[in-house]
C-alpha cells in the first residue's frame, strides 16, 4: 500500500514540474508577442529583430505543445473519466494551429527581408 502512495507523489511532483513548464511557455509567448507588437508600432514589422522574437514565440508554441502530450501519457494509464483527456487534446491541437501560423509567418518575414 505504501509503495502506491510513494508512485503517486512521484506522478503528483512531475505533473506539477509539467504544469509549471507550461506557464512558462505560456509566459514567454505573452513577452514575444509584446515584442512583436511594439515592434509593429513601431513601424519595424520586417526587420530581423522581429525575427528572432518569432523564432522565440514559434520555440515556446513547440514547447507547450509537447507538455499536453507529456501529461495525457502520464495520466492515461490511470484514466477513469474521458473529459479531462477530451478538453487536453483541445488545448494541444490549438497549440497546435498556433504553432504552424506562427511558423507560417516567420517564412513570409524570412521571405520578405530576403534572409
């Protein structure tokens, strides 16, 4: 009985780690996208600055992509109620189309200022 509670509070510690991870991310996309939008205030839209601060944004899309998947199979094994799971692949496959958007628009700025 005891050895289930020592494997639960490790599933609890790297759900939180993985939670944690994805604030992060979610963190960091909101300071790229700050970036992004003071630089398009600033009339410099397609200068590579701008690049590198949508390489940033596009990085932590990918990386909070890959904490969904990370959590769905920690979790799957004990699933007992198929919602949770359901609103999970909501999320990654909305991260999903963020992350191919962004990665669209960073080849037309490539594209553009001929890089």
């Amino acid at each position: 009985m005891r050895r289930t509670q020592g494997i639960s509070l490790v599933f609890e510690i790297a759900l939180t780690l993985f939670v944690g991870l994805w604030l992060l991310c979610g963190q960091l996309a909101l300071v790229c996208l700050w970036r992004i939008v003071s630089s398009m205030k600033m009339d410099q839209f397609y200068s590579e600055n701008n690049l590198l601060w949508i390489e940033r944004l596009l990085l932590a899309f990918k990386c909070a992509s890959a904490v969904p998947i990370l959590i769905f199979l920690m979790l799957i094994p004990q699933a007992d109620d198929p919602g949770f799971f359901v609103m999970l692949s909501i999320a990654t496959l909305f991260i999903f189309s963020l992350t191919a958007m962004t990665s669209l628009l960073k080849d037309q700025i490539t594209d553009k200022i001929g890089i």
